[in-house]
C-alpha cells in the first residue's frame, strides 16, 4: 500500500500501481469527469500516470490554468489529426496551449483560408463524436526517429534528435490513427471538449527564427461548456474594438510608414501630447522623491558596452554601427541606460554620505526586435522609457527598493492599471550558465535579498526561472493586454555585479572601499507600451487630465462663432486643452464628431447661451448635464484635472 495525501491535507491508502484516474474515481465521479490532469509532488502530470510511492496528489480541473492547458492542448491534438486527414501532406511541428487557447503550426503547401479551417473544424466535431482511444507510450531515440521519418514528420525527427543523446526514452500519445511525439499530459478522453472555435490563421517562423521557413499558425481556442465559449468570443469581439492598433489610427493617436519601418511608430499630434504630459508627469513626480534628472547620448563605442556584458550577452539585441573587423572604432545605439549613468557616478568620487543616489532620465531606447515579435505600440524597435538607476549601500536596499516599488504603484493607480497587474519574480536559469555574468555565490546573495524583500513587503508573487536580466534578478510587473498577451510593463531590478565592472566604488563610514547595491527601475515603463495599454483600457476616452483634446465647442450656427472663440481663448489662457467645431454643419453631427473622437467635453453655444455668458456642456457617458456659467466650469474642470480623476 502507498499513501497519497490529497488537496487539503487529507491522507488515503491506495494498492501500489494505482493510476491518478482511479484515484480521481474514488473521491466521486463528478470530479473524474471533470478532471483534466493532475500534480504529483508538484509536477503537472498525466491522468494515466502511476503511482507506485508515498506522494501528494492535487485532481487539476478546467479552472486550474495546468488543468486548461492540458485541456485545450488536447484540442491542439484534434486539430492536428483533422488536418492530417485532409491534408496528408501537411508536416507537423508544435502545437501548444496558450493564453486562452492553443495553437498548432503546420508546413503546408495548403493556405488555411477561413473556408479551409471551417472544415477543419467540421472534421474535428467527427473526431471528437468518434472519441477515438488514447494511448501513451514510449520508444527509444532510435525507435522514435525512425517512426517520424517513416511518417516523414521531418520537424519531429529534427526535435527527437535533440533529446536522443540523453538517451532517455521519448514519449508520444496515440489516438486513432493519428500519433504524435509530446510530453502531454492529455485529457483521459476527447468527449470533455463539447466547445471549441478555429480564430485564426497567421505566419509564423519554425521555432521563431526568421532564418527558418515559414509555416502557417491555426490558433484556437476550447471549452467544457459551449456557453463559455460563446462568452469568450464574445468578449474577443469587445478586446478588437478596444484593440490599440486599431483604434489608436482610427483616433489619430498614432501611425506607421513602410518608408521608415517596422517597429517604428510615428506619433501623430494627439498622441504625442499624451505621452508628453505621461513624461512631465512622471518626471515631476520623481523629482518629488528625491530623484536627480540625467540625459546621456542616445550610441556608444562598443567598449562601453564590453565592460558591461551587453556586447556578449544582449549583442544580437542591439543596432550595431560598423565593423568590428574594418572599423577602429564601432558604435551601437543604447538598449537600455544604466552603462551612460554608470559614468555620471563616476564622474567624481563618492562616499557613503552621498548615497542613496538616485539617477532618472526620459530615455530613448533602441532594440533590434525580431520582426514577428512587434505589435503596434506593445513591442517596437525605437522606445521611450522612464528609467532609472539608483546606487545605495547594503543597509539602504530594501527601503529604496520599497521606495522604487511604491513609485511604480503610485503611477499604476494614476492611471487605472493597477488592478490589471500581476508580479513575478524572474530569476536566472543556473543551467544556463552563458546567459548570465556572475558567480553563484552572487547570484544567490542578490536573489536572497530580493526574496527577503518581496516576502517581508508581502508581494505576492510568480517565480519566472530563466527570467532574469543577464546581470540581476528583477521583480517584473506584468500586465495583459486585451488579447490576453501577458507583457512586462515595469521592472525593479537588484544588481551587485555590475557596480564592480564599471569600477563604481563609495567610501564607508570605517575607510574601506566598497561597491554600492544597485536597483534598476523604470516607474511607468515603456511609453509607447504604456499609451497602448491606456487605449485599450479606456478604449480611447482617456480621463480629461490625459485626454489630448479636453474640451470641444460647438455652435449651432455661424452666428455663434465669435462667441464661441471668446469662450475657447478663456479656457485656451486657464491651460485647458481646447478646440471649436466652426464648420457649417448641423449640430447633431458635430456632437457625433465630438462623441467618436471621445472628447470628454462638448459646449454647445447659441442665442441663449451668449446673452446669459452661459454654456450648455455634455459630458461623455453622461450626456447633456445643462447651461453652467464658464467660471464654474473652470472650476470643475480644474478640479477633474488636478486631482486626475477618472471617469
């Protein structure tokens, strides 16, 4: 007999040999039926899986994400064997579960038009009503490559021969006539997914290099419930009106030109005024807490970038300028700040009274994205940053970095996100030792004193191994968009190795030299990223303290346009952001103008309004809300500003 103890706490007695299936079974039938996958010890596994130890077992269901992801990787599968009896031909590759779905990519001579992948989904439902068995088993590397190249499932041997010199068996699932290499785990049966939805085909590079072929990507998605899935499309249709790459050109925030490039938005007149008062905001408020305002150059010689380890460890991620071989002297654009600042530490001597330091700069960035890895504003080639560095001594760490954190807070709820967000810890992967600059010992010291921080500030956390900065770890502050597409929007990083390459060194109260603890920061992130995520959130009706155009007025006729341009110079001179609608259009249209641009206040004036000195204002979402004299408008209208009130 073993002993599993189950979620809860609770310790059962099993004959050795039984599976998690009949585990599942003995604690009720309603839970086997819905349950997906399983952990042991921790370990997302198989259902089929068998347990001959003493061991913790938690039944992971479709509302646990492992339990979703073995679900809808399930539904991948069914995909792939409906395209393979179709399409014979068609070459397999990888076909994960994802944020709110999965995908499947395919080598194909066959374009996947909406029409193709309707019948593939009718060749799914066949499947899944067949519910074919399905089976794990393992071979040999040398019996696996010779399955897939009897296939000609050439992607899959390429995959196999990865692994083959650890000589450790490789597993496949079978269902059907159907066999795929995978690691699972996999769904018991195929009679679970009673709802699933083909979304999309797009192009994409095998194993996300551009050097590679390309191949065609179905995404999908699947659900136990078909009333869940129709809410979910639902909810896609909403997440593409709020879609910031459609929207923000639909507003006139910002564009893009083929001439200049990908990655490389151009902000137009609206949205480069939001990302100015982002900017003067944001540099204000460090300027409050202490922070000292930087500008460095925008490129450097290599050898500044050598001494830092971005020349080793991120090269390939940066806009060189030259030839190392021809050139005496090569330049690279900046792919982040800390080396520039680096040198104003340098610039004179320092002791222990001088720190902390705090080193801010509104930083323009440059990274040689991949080219399928840009989306709109989320991920481009040329950004702008709110950065920051700060130097301090080991005592100083964790209420600078709590300062750093509660920065980044502050900001969060400013602009409404805060609630949107999740953290992670990302850690570095010690498997990977070429990734990274440093010895053990010092990456434990530095991943040590920022879990010591994290925990004693009660930050709930995600740990992301194989995350962290080359030279660091780092507290992410991730955010999704409105497709689910999780990014980083903020980090805090702790770094004690780089002040020694660069030679920074303070003097302590006993007469040594020591190197201080450094903490990168940004405190609003990305700007560009930033202004996407706000369009997407407000689905472009941005509060009136960061709206571009804050008050639009409105004659009814010509008539009223002198009146109307007094009232436009009175708010103008009292610093509000205002136009007037002076064309000869009927009043009707105008408002709607008004209200598709999301301008949060309209001032219709006409005869009533001139001879009382009155406006009628609309306020967007509310409607008409009356006749307000203009000195008590100012005045609301100051108070929304000031204290950045949203709607």
């Amino acid at each position: 007999m073993i002993k599993v103890t189950l979620k809860g706490g609770e310790v059962r007695e099993y004959e050795n040999g039984v599976s998690v299936a009949d585990v599942a079974k003995s604690l009720g039938m309603g839970l086997y039926k819905a349950a997906c996958a399983c952990k042991i010890n921790g370990e997302v596994k198989d259902l089929r899986t068998v347990l001959t130890d003493d061991c913790e077992v938690a039944i992971l269901t479709f509302d646990d994400e492992d339990g979703k992801k073995t679900f809808r990787h399930s539904a991948s599968h069914v995909l792939a064997q409906a395209v393979k009896r179709l399409y014979p031909e068609a070459k397999l590759t990888i076909g994960p579960a994802v944020d709110n779905g999965f995908y499947y990519d395919f080598d194909s001579d066959v374009t996947f038009t909406p029409e193709v992948l309707e019948k593939l989904e009718g060749e799914m439902k066949k499947i899944i009503k067949e519910n074919p068995a399905i089976e794990r088993f393992e071979l040999s590397p040398e019996e696996a490559i010779a399955l897939m190249e009897e296939k000609g499932e050439t992607y899959k041997v390429e995959l196999i021969k990865e692994h083959a010199d650890k000589g450790e068996p490789i597993s496949f699932y079978r269902q059907g006539e159907f066999t795929e290499l995978c690691a699972g785990p996999h769904l018991m049966d195929l009679s679970k997914i009673k709802a699933f939805k083909l979304t999309s085909c797009t192009g994409a590079y095998w194993r996300g290099d551009s050097k590679n072929k390309m191949l065609q990507r179905i995404y999908g998605t699947a659900f136990p419930k078909q009333a869940e899935l129709e809410a979910y499309l639902a909810a896609v249709e909403e997440a593409k009106k709020r879609d910031h790459n459609k929207l923000g050109r639909e507003l006139e925030l910002f564009t893009t030109s083929e001439v200049i490039g990908q990655g490389l938005p151009i902000m137009l007149p609206k949205g480069a005024r939001v990302i100015q008062l982002l900017q003067r905001f944001v540099e204000d408020e460090e300027q409050k807490r202490g922070w000292l305002l930087t500008k460095t150059p925008f490129m450097a010689k290599s050898d500044l970038y050598k001494i830092s380890g971005h020349w080793d460890h991120y090269k390939d991620g940066m806009f060189v300028l030259g030839d190392e071989e021809k050139d005496d002297e090569v330049f690279a654009l900046r792919p982040m700040t800390c080396p520039f600042q680096y040198q104003a530490y340098l610039n004179k001597s320092r002791s222990y009274r001088d720190l902390p330091l705090r080193y801010n700069e509104t930083s323009t960035l440059f990274r040689n994205e991949a080219s399928g890895e840009m989306h709109g504003l989320i991920r481009v080639r040329q950004f702008t940053i709110s950065e920051g560095h700060l130097m301090c001594t080991p005592e100083q760490l964790e209420s600078e970095f709590k300062n750093c954190l509660e920065l980044a807070i502050f900001m969060l709820k400013t602009l409404g996100l805060y609630e949107d967000v999740s953290y992670r810890f990302s850690q570095w992967d010690p498997d990977d030792r070429e990734k990274y600059i440093g010895t053990q010992e010092q990456w434990d010291e530095a991943q040590s004193a920022m879990k010591r921080i994290l925990d004693h500030l009660e930050i709930p956390y995600a740990i992301g191994v194989g995350e962290a900065a080359f030279y660091g770890p780092k507290l992410d502050i991730q955010i999704k968009n409105v497709h689910g597409k999780e990014d980083t929007l903020i980090t805090i990083q702790i770094d004690q190795m780089l002040a020694e390459k660069f030679g920074m060194e303070y003097v302590d109260r006993d007469g040594t030299k020591k190197n201080p603890y450094i903490i990168h920061r940004t405190s609003i992130g990305c700007y560009e990223r930033t202004l996407a995520l706000l369009i997407e959130k407000y689905a472009g009706a941005f509060p009136l303290w960061l709206a571009p155009e804050q008050v639009r007025i409105l004659p009814v006729s010509e008539k009223y346009n002198d009146y109307a341009e007094k009232v436009k110079k009175e708010l103008f001179d009292r610093g509000l952001r205002v136009e007037a609608d002076y064309r000869p259009e009927k009043i009707g249209y105008k408002i709607r103008e008004a209200q598709l641009q999301k301008v949060p206040y309209m001032l219709i004036v006409g005869e009533k309004e001139e001879a009382a000195g009155t406006v009628s204002v609309r306020k967007r979402g509310k409607g008409d809300i009356g006749a307000v004299a203009v000195e008590e408008l100012l005045k609301t209208l100051k108070e929304e500003i000031d204290t950045k009130a949203r709607d």
